[in-house]
C-alpha cells in the first residue's frame, strides 16, 4: 500500500489512535524505511498522541486528505534561497480541512517543524510556503491565485476543478477513492518544481482560461 492510496480499510480512523497511526504512516511514507526513521515516525506519532486530546476529531476524508498535502510538501522543490525557521502551511478561508490539519503543527518536514496558521482573505500572506485554499473562496480563484503564485506558494485544495482553474494541485474523490490532479503550467509560474514521481501520480490537466477572457 502506498501512501497514495491511504483510503482503504481505515474504519477506526475516526478515533485519536486512528489518526496517531495515520500521521506516523504519513511522516514515513514514499521512502525506504531506514532505523532512523523508523525511529523518528514512532516518535512523531508520540508527540501526536499527547496533543490529540486538545484536537477536535476530523472526518476520515479530510485526515487523508491532509497526509496527500504533507506529501505534496516533500515532493515540491521552491526556488532558493531556502527560507529558514518553520515551514508555514497557510489555511485560507475556513472548513473542515483545517480541522485535519491542526495535526500537522509541530511536526517535521526535512528537518524544519510544520507550523499551521489560518488566515482569511485580505490577511498578509506572506511566508507561507503552501496555501490551503477552502471551498467556500472558489468563487474567488480568478483573483486569489494570481497572487498567491507571485509570491512563489504552492496552492492545493479539493474545489472542484481547482488545479483546471489555474490552482497547482487539486484533490478530488474518484470512485470512492481519493486522488488529485496537477497543474504543471500552475507551479512553473510560481518558479515550483513539482518532482516526477508526484507528476507520475497524478492526473495531469490543461488549465482553462479565467471565464471572460478571450480564447
């Protein structure tokens, strides 16, 4: 079972221990499994179990939906100079993704901590390496992702069409499962590098112009 395909067979998922075990999968997946870090997933999932009781419980799809976007982070490349300090996951706009997520804060990502903020539209942005865009702000795609691209952030989110729309990376549910979509095109313009193997995975589409403008 890769990391990809999560969603199978996770009945007590919707319980702290459920998602304990998640997390530590999602921290050690997609790579061959060394002591260290065997030892250091064990230890993430432990550091996961004392704050769990401080953490409302998140839907089953939005806690998998949660270790794509971990991975997603592992396999995008930003153009140097390498910002130190955390790495901020930014979430814009609320709903249940940010339930999910809040698991994430603290945790390790290429030796930095994940800090997890959340942020409404009009807020200062800046030094998020990734955006989370929530579904009530698809509406606002056209004029959102412009910007949040200039400043060189990767953009996921599961809006429907998101990555067609011009966001970077879309998840989506397909036959009760789920996958995601890349919009190749998307990272370039915010000077991102998407890696082969997460490209291989993914449903690569064409990006459709904003609606009103020509072609």
């Amino acid at each position: 079972m890769t990391m990809w395909h999560l969603q199978k067979s996770f009945p007590s998922l919707m319980r702290t221990a459920g998602a304990v075990v998640l997390l530590g999968l999602v921290l050690s997946a997609s790579t061959p499994i060394t002591a260290a870090r065997a030892q250091d997933a064990a230890a993430t999932a432990a550091d996961a179990a004392t704050s769990a009781a401080t953490v409302a419980q998140p839907s089953r799809e939005y806690l998998l939906k949660t270790a794509f976007v971990f991975n997603f982070a592992r396999y995008t490349t930003w153009p140097p100079p390498s910002p130190d300090g955390p790495f901020n996951l930014c979430i814009l706009g609320e709903d249940e993704f940010g339930t999910a997520a809040q698991y994430l804060d603290g945790q390790h990502l290429q030796a930095r901590n994940i800090d997890v903020h959340f942020h409404k539209v009009g807020d200062d942005l800046g030094g998020c390496q990734l955006v989370y865009v929530t579904q009530p702000l698809a509406g606002q795609l056209d004029s959102l992702l412009p910007r949040l691209h200039a400043e060189r952030m990767l953009t996921v989110s599961d809006i429907p069409d998101f990555a067609a729309r011009g966001g970077i990376l879309g998840l989506k549910i397909v036959d009760n499962r789920i996958r995601f979509e890349a919009n190749p095109i998307a990272a370039k313009r915010a000077g991102l590098r998407l890696s082969a193997q997460l490209l291989r995975l993914a449903d690569v589409v064409a990006e459709h112009p904003p609606k009103g403008s020509p072609g």
